[in-house]
C-alpha cells in the first residue's frame, strides 16, 4: 500500500475544498434507457461481465479458519469457496463430478464434502476422496473426476473469482494496483460483525446510486441531512473507482463526540489511516466499500451486488465488518444501529428509488439519460461495462495488461 498515494488523494481533496471548487468530467454523457431495459443485453451482461470477470466474492473475515466454507450461486453458477490447510482459499464449481448435483449448501467448517444424491465424497481442496460402492460403479480415475477449480486470488483481506476455470486474465493485473489501495483499510485481522442480503432494482441501477454523491442531500435529507455534501471527485484505476468529497474537514469520531479535523493544518505524517479511506471505494463490476462507526470503533459497509432472474432485479449482500468484535452490550448495540440505519437508507431510499425508476423507464417513453460533469463515476461505469461486455476473451486480456502498462509508466 501506497501511503504517498493516499495522501496525494487527501491533499487534491483538500485543495478543492478550500477553494470550493470539485473535478469535472469533460461533458454531460447520454446513456440508452435501453442500457437498463434490455433483456437481452441484462443476458449478455450476465455472461460476459459476470461469469468472466473477477468478482469479489467474500471478505477474508467471513471465512478466517481452515476448513471454513461458503456455497453460493452467481448468476446461475454454483460457487464452493474452501478454506484449506495451508490458510489459502480454494474455489470450486460446486457440482459432483458424478451427475452434477452440489456438494455443499449454505456456509460452515468442513474437512470434506459427501454428495447429498449418491454419496460420492471430495476433500476440502477438491479432490475426489472415495465413490460410493466402488465394487458395483466401475473403475474411476479418482484424478480426472476432482472438484472443477476456478481461479481464485486473495489480498488486502478480500477474495476474488473469476467463476471461468479456462481465464486467461490474471486476476491482479485486473485489479489494476487497486487492491494495494484497499489495503489501507487493514481488513486482514477485522471480524465479520453482520450480514443481510436485500432485494433491488436492475444492477446497474442500484449501482449507480453507490458512485453518486449528488443525490445525498435530496434522496437522502431525512437519514442523512439536506444540507449533506453532493460533490465528489473521482480516482479510477482501470473500472475501479474511489470517490470523495473535496473538503478541507474530516469527521474523528471519539467516543460519543465528533471532532472535525483541519486537513489543510495537519502535516502528511499527521494523517489518521481512517481520514486516507474516507469515502467510497467500488470495485467494478459490483462492489461498494464505505467506512463508518459503530460501536465505538472503526468499521465499514461492503455491498456486494449481482443481477437477479431477470433484467429489472439485483440483490445485494451487506457485510458489516469491524476492526473488533464489539464486547460490553453497548457496543454490541451501537454497531447493530449502524448496520440497521444503512438498511433503511439503502432498502428504503436507494433501492426504492431504483425499483421505481425502472418501472418508469421500461415505459421506453424516455430514449436516453443524462450523467452530467459532475457525475463523472457513472460516466466512467457505463463506459467500462459497455465496453467489457463487447471485448472478445484475447480483447479482455489485452485491456488490462494495457492498463498495467500505463500504470508503470
């Protein structure tokens, strides 16, 4: 992690804070009403972004031990993420090599899995371990029938997929350098505190609404105030975007009072880590990362969101993780209203909002909408998710080892 770069963020943010100016995009920017209406497109999206793209599928927090696992399905593909021996995280098509039926269901701590149908057993990092009435079934090459593998990568205290077990794209050059980023937030270590998984609008719809501060003040006056900020500048990293607001103040929270902190009089050494991660971190094609207090102590919200059955649904998982597991009952509550406050805003306000703009815009009556130069995030989003879902598999590859390149030079 870059400490030099973080404070370059700061110190831009602060700038524009003092001279109450923000960073433009360079023109408002139309996109088809189709963009989120189309099924056939939602379909294409499905396949090419999400069933080839690295997806950040769990917080390392959600699966600290050996022997941990997770199943979950993503966009009609079964997932078996594994903790193995070695602390490393394996990721497996969870499909019996016999017929196909899954291994695993919901989350827990394994050493194997036994099919449910006909009994034929896998260990944790995916091996074929034993096929039931070996005598009656026939000879098995046990090698040739292991659990399917994706490819899987961890850092910064998140795990990534990729759920095409034949991916030419390395996951980190994917990341663009992102990922040393998100090491500041010092994730390695925190706790999974809560979870929740809520419905929503279109995905890109709802996502959307994670890379706007405009519409803080208006949608959201009665959670977070009317005279909350609306302006962020943007740092992108390939489709990888923070956003923040440009302001020469921060927010310390200090037991039950607040303190605002003068950025512009404090030296670059003088920095606290919260202030360097202040903001919203996405990481394309579905993930929102933002860090707030609960409980006394820092912790942060991660969104992680999918396409649901058809074009007009999504669903998204929050994680609620902090740096400790809270312990007197106080803290135990001040974190759990937290994590119910984002609820309503998100379910209520949000995704409210999302459900009934789509509603409205399958009318087909409003043939474009607008992304003005200050909503440079969603600019950049729609163009990176236009154009990875055109890319051709040799095309993707060459895109990101592009962006490695530039970002070296």
């Amino acid at each position: 992690m870059s400490r030099e770069e973080l404070v370059a963020m700061t110190r831009n943010l602060v700038a524009h804070g003092a001279a109450d100016t923000m960073e433009y995009a360079d023109e408002i920017v139309r996109i088809p009403a189709s963009a989120y209406t189309d099924p056939e497109l939602f379909e294409l999206e499905k396949q090419r972004i999400f069933r080839r793209l690295p997806l950040m599928v769990a917080p390392s927090c959600e699966l600290p031990n050996p022997g941990d696992f997770k199943a979950m399905d993503i966009c009609g593909v079964p997932l078996l993420l594994s903790r193995q021996k070695d602390g490393s995280m394996g990721a497996f098509l969870n499909m019996c090599t016999h017929r196909g039926n899954p291994v695993a269901k919901g989350c827990g701590n394994a050493s194997r899995f036994t099919c449910g149908y006909h009994g034929w057993t896998f260990k944790a990092d995916g091996d074929l371990l034993g096929v039931a009435s070996p005598q009656d079934f026939g000879k098995v090459d046990k090698a040739a029938h292991c659990l399917k593998r994706f490819p899987v990568y961890e850092n910064a205290g998140l795990i990534w997929v990729t759920l095409d077990p034949n991916s030419k794209l390395d996951i980190a050059d994917y990341l663009c350098g992102y990922d040393e980023l998100l090491k500041a937030f010092e994730f390695e270590g925190w706790t999974l505190f809560a979870q929740r998984t809520l419905p929503g609008p279109n995905w890109k719809t709802a996502y959307d609404g994670y890379l706007d501060f405009y519409h803080l003040p208006v949608l959201h006056k009665d959670t977070f105030g009317a005279d909350f900020y609306n302006r962020a500048n943007y740092f992108a990293y390939g489709p990888h975007q923070r956003l923040s607001t440009p302001s020469k103040f921060a927010i310390k929270v200090q037991g039950d009072d607040d303190q605002q902190m003068d950025l512009e009089a404090m030296s670059d050494d003088e920095l606290p880590q919260e202030v360097l991660v202040q903001g919203v971190w996405t990481i394309f094609p579905h993930i929102s990362i933002a860090s707030f207090y609960g409980g006394g102590q820092r912790g942060a919200m991660i969104s992680q969101l999918f396409p649901g059955a058809s074009v007009g649904e999504s669903y998204t998982t929050q994680f609620y993780v902090m740096e400790n597991q809270p312990e007197t009952p106080e803290q135990v509550q001040a974190a759990h209203d937290q994590f119910n406050f984002l609820e309503v805003v998100v379910r209520d306000e949000d995704y409210a909002t999302g459900k009934r703009q789509h509603e409205a815009l399958q009318s087909g009556l409003l043939k474009e909408v607008l992304f003005g130069r200050n909503e440079k995030g969603g600019q950049v989003f729609h163009q990176w998710a236009e154009r990875l879902t055109q890319a051709s598999d040799e095309e993707l590859v060459e895109i990101f080892a592009r962006e490695q390149r530039q970002a070296a030079e």
